[in-house]
C-alpha cells in the first residue's frame, strides 16, 4: 500500500530532521520529497502554494498541508498517538513541550539557514564573525538545556523518562547542528548521554541526515 503522507523535506534541516523523527517513532511510512533550501527551491511557486513561508518541513496528509515542525508532530501524535511522544499527565506535557521549545523557538531561529545567509549575505559579516555568532547562541541555548536536564529527576535515559519523545526529537538535531559547525559540545555531558540514547536507536539512525535521498 502507498504511504498516504507526503514529507517536504531537506536531509540537513534541523526542523525537518524533528519530523523524520517522529515519524519514525511511530513506524508511519510516507514519501520524501526533496526541497533543496540553498538551491531556492523553496521560493518555487508550487512550493509556495504550500506553505507561503518558503520553509520546510511541510506534511501533506491527503488533503491536508500542515506546517511548522512541532504543529506537524503534534498532529501525528493526536492521529496516529501510539506509540506516545507526550506524557501522560498535564504537568509532565507542560514539561516536555517547554524543553522542545526552549530548542525549536528560542535556539533554533537564531542559527537556522536564512538567518545565516542574511548575516554573511546583506549584513556583510565574514564567515568567522558568522560562525561565532552560531557558536555563541548554540552554547548558549545548550548551556540552559544541560542545567535543566542535569538534576532532574523527570530525566531517565531520554529527556523524560525512559522512552523518547518529543523534546529529543528536537534535542538530536541540535546537537548534530552543533557538530556541524564544530561547536564544543563537551560542556553538556547530559545532552550527549541522552543523544547517545537516541541514536541508539533505529527511528534516530534512519533519520538522519546522510540517510536522506537528497544528502549530497
């Protein structure tokens, strides 16, 4: 049977590595469908018909388009919710969702793509002056994630507990964003216990990206 969800998707987005994830975890197939981001394919009109963003991952379900990579892992995990990715009680949500963020909203968005381009491209900064600008905020937002996660008693072998969910599908493709850019990742020896954790495990290996079909 055709798998019945479409994933645009780059093998070296961060966002879209999340998805890849989750997707994973829940045994879902779905079709890839490359979107290179520095070849502009994203500014495409028929890309932009999707998500006029210009931004990966977009999740086609039949009809529907979904954006933004926590909405679209949400989304799978009120329709397909086994295996789970969110706890079971409010407060332990709460948890898990305000660690996914502390990466997807607050980290992120300062070292994503586009705002790399723009600091080298009309800001006219060097590369070095681009690569501690990212070198700055990685330590930063990592710093406050090991804090977090260090004592905490939630913590198991994943960032909660012992099965993985939606905080390490974001925690993963930060780090290997950090190795990237040859960040020193050595200063969070709790974010590279759960890592190894995570890629461990063949839902994380699958999807990264070197397995991807557009991976050059």
């Amino acid at each position: 049977m055709a798998a019945t969800l479409k994933l645009h998707s780059f093998f070296r987005s961060s966002a879209a590595y999340r998805v890849r994830i989750a997707l994973n975890l829940k045994g879902l197939a779905y079709d890839y469908a490359p979107v290179h981001l520095l070849q502009g394919d994203q500014r495409k009109p028929d890309f932009q018909a999707l998500n006029p963003q210009s931004l990966v991952p977009v999740l086609e379900d039949g009809a529907q388009v979904l954006t933004q990579s926590l909405a679209i892992i949400e989304y799978l995990e009120e329709t397909h919710p086994e295996p789970p990715l969110l706890p079971a009680t409010p407060a332990a949500r709460a948890r898990v969702r305000a660690l996914a963020q502390a990466i997807a909203c607050d980290l992120h968005p300062l070292n994503n793509t586009r705002v790399l381009s723009y600091l080298t491209g009309p800001m006219g900064l060097s590369e070095d002056a681009k690569l501690t600008w990212y070198r700055h905020w990685n330590a930063e937002g990592l710093a406050a994630l090991e804090a977090t996660l260090a004592h905490d008693p939630a913590r198991g072998r994943f960032c909660h507990g012992n099965a993985p969910g939606l905080a390490d599908c974001c925690l993963v493709p930060q780090l290997a964003n950090a190795n990237r850019f040859k960040c020193d990742v050595s200063p969070y020896p709790t974010l590279l216990a759960i890592e190894k954790n995570c890629q461990a495990l063949d839902a994380f290996q699958r999807a990264a990206p070197a397995r991807q079909p557009d991976a050059t």
